[in-house]
C-alpha cells in the first residue's frame, strides 16, 4: 500500500468540474485583480473566523510583514517569536528593520509564554505566537504578558484557520493575525496566497493600502506601499473551498482520533493532544509526533510506502547560525526536534490507510 504524505491530485480531483467552471467564469470576465470574487472571500473569511475585516493578500509572508508595517514596528525593535516555526515569520521581522528574538516550546510544541516572558528588553514591542499544526496557543497568558509589558500580540496563523482557544479563534486576541493559503494549507490556494484578518479598524485601513501600492478607495497614492494582493482566481478558488471547509477539518479531526486510539499505548512516541472538549479547538494541519530513533522510524516507513516529513528539515529558526542566531539556548526545542516527525494527515486518507500507518509505526516498535 502506498500512503502519501499529501494528496494535491486528490483535492482538485474531488471538485474538478466546479474548480474549472471558476478558471472559466473568471477568464470570460476578464476579472483578475481587485474584483467582487476576492471581496465576497475576504468578507466570507472574516464571517467564518468571527472578525470585523479579512484582506487577501500576495502570500503569509506579505501578511506578516505588512501587519508589522501597519503596527510601525520597525528599525532597532524586537520582535518574540517561536523558533519552531517556518523562518518565513523571521524574514518578515527582519524585513520591517526589526530583530527577530526566537523563544522556546513546550509540550504541545506551542510557543512557551515563560519563555517568552524571560526574553522580554526594553527594545521589545511584539510578540507573535505562532498557531502550529491547526492548534492556538495558550493565548490567556500571553495576552497577560503583552499588557504588563505594554507590548502588541500579532498571530501567525498559517497553520490555524478554524482553530480556537476558549472558543475564541485565531485573529480574535489583539491587532490580528495572518493567515497562508499556500496549498498545502488546510484551505490553500492553487498557488500562493494569504490573509490579514482583525477587529482593529486602523490596522486594517493600513493594511488595505501598503498591499495596493500606497492607494487608497479613491485612486489616490497617500503613502509609499508595496504589491501585495491576492487574486481574484485564487479567491474565487478559496471561496469554494471554504464553503466546505467545515467539512475538512470535521475529518481531519476524525483522523487524528483515529491515530491517538491506535497510537495511544506505544510508549515510544508521544501523541499531539487528541481532539475533545477542552479549552482547545485544533483543527491538525499537521499531525505531528515525537519519536524515539526518529530517524530509524522514518526509513522503515519510507520502505513501507507511508509519506512522512521532518517539519522545516529539522532546522529550529534559532539553529540557523548563518543568519546570525545563536544556535543554541532553547532546550526544549532542541530536544524535540531530534524526535518531531510528522505522519499523513490529509482528508484524501481512507481509514484502511489511517490504520497502515498505525499497524506500521507499531510494528516498528515491537
């Protein structure tokens, strides 16, 4: 059996008429940048998430960079983020002139808020918590850290549309967060895309004007902006699809009960939290574990036919030395990441495939 890490053929495959009657529909209309497709998305996104205002825009990386911009952090200032992310959230800091201070994890692979609370300078004036693997963070805390500290929380929510804490979702918490659609994404796009969502109406207004130039409704240049939008296939595309995606992270959850009732009792491997009802509302972009003899795990599954990935090739933000980090001091990331392996997690998988994987990781084991 051959069990893939992730299906792209299956997601177009499964709406195939409807995704070439929207190609087709917004050909015939000539209808590609700024045009009511990508308004009914941002206004259907932000209905979905329970915010104010969503704004597509060029990629996930845009949308953080530009909410930085929009919050005038910039030359000199700090920004705290979870080294055990993608080094796109430290490329953003450091393209606004900031200086990107990573923080350690913990058990549920969440940014550590004690982490972040010892990192906290005089120079500090965010923090951005990344949402990983479709979880939130312990927001009550950081929250806490932010008004002692007199500091903006802005989230990195690639990973985390749909995902809640206290029945609050993602963008809820502060100025916003951003959001991927690259199409690995639990809604991706079928290229690159991202979003700005927020109750803040200023951040908002900023934003909406950096990702078009500078230019405001009336056509007027106001101030120096930058090209990022998203376009009107890609969010006629993502419309679509988040008409369903209730639907998507219904079975994604499914999967990862499946997983947790199969996996539970390997002593071996330590399990992401199961879904249930606590103060966490995950919806498992990734499913993501912790191994002994990792590496070893990885090869047999390989030979099996079963597609896993080492997230970010096993490179913590705070290892990357070339970039000037110190490559060491966050032990709790260090130490998982020696172990952090993540299996098939997409709604392409049969049960009958669910249960490979498992018979197979067991096995291993035995």
């Amino acid at each position: 059996m051959n069990v893939p890490f992730f299906n792209y053929q299956h997601i177009f495959k499964s709406n195939e008429e409807k995704f070439i009657s929207i190609i087709k529909d917004i050909g015939n209309r000539g209808a590609y940048i700024l045009q009511k497709d990508l308004q009914e998305f941002e206004t259907n996104l932000a209905n979905y998430i329970g915010v104010d205002y969503a704004l597509g825009v060029a990629n996930g990386t845009d949308a953080i960079w530009l909410a930085l911009l929009a919050a005038n952090i910039g030359d000199g200032d700090e920004v705290i983020f979870a080294s055990h992310t993608y080094i796109a959230t430290a490329n953003a800091i450091k393209f606004v002139g900031a200086i990107p201070i990573p923080a350690d994890c913990r058990a549920d692979h969440m940014i550590d808020p004690k982490s972040v609370e010892s990192l906290i300078t005089n120079k500090t004036k965010a923090i951005i918590p990344t949402q990983l693997n479709g979880r939130c963070c312990e927001m009550d805390s950081l929250l806490e850290i932010a008004k002692k500290n007199n500091l903006i929380i802005i989230e990195d929510a690639a990973q985390g549309l749909g995902a809640k804490y206290k029945g609050n979702g993602i963008g809820t918490f502060d100025k916003g967060a951003t959001i991927s659609f690259y199409p690995a994404k639990n809604l991706g796009s079928f290229g690159d895309g991202g979003a700005f969502v927020t109750n803040d109406k200023k951040m908002f207004e900023k934003v909406k004007i950096l990702r078009d130039h500078g230019r405001n409704e009336e056509g007027v240049f106001v101030e120096w902006g930058f090209n990022s939008r998203l376009d009107n296939l890609q969010a006629a595309i993502l419309d679509f699809k988040l008409s369903y995606y209730d639907d998507e992270v219904k079975r994604r959850r499914e999967i990862a009960s499946i997983y947790d009732k199969e996996l539970s009792n390997v002593k071996q491997i330590i399990l992401p939290p199961p879904p249930g009802n606590s103060d966490y509302f995950d919806v498992f972009q990734n499913y993501e574990i912790e191994a002994e003899n990792r590496d070893s795990l990885k090869k047999y599954l390989i030979e099996k036919g079963i597609g896993t990935l080492i997230q970010w090739n096993g490179q913590p933000v705070h290892s990357l030395t070339t970039l000037g980090f110190k490559g060491t001091g966050l032990p709790y990331t260090e130490e998982m990441y020696k172990k952090c392996l993540m299996i098939p997690m997409n709604t392409s998988l049969s049960d009958e495939e669910i249960q490979y994987v498992s018979k197979n990781i067991k096995s291993f084991y035995e």
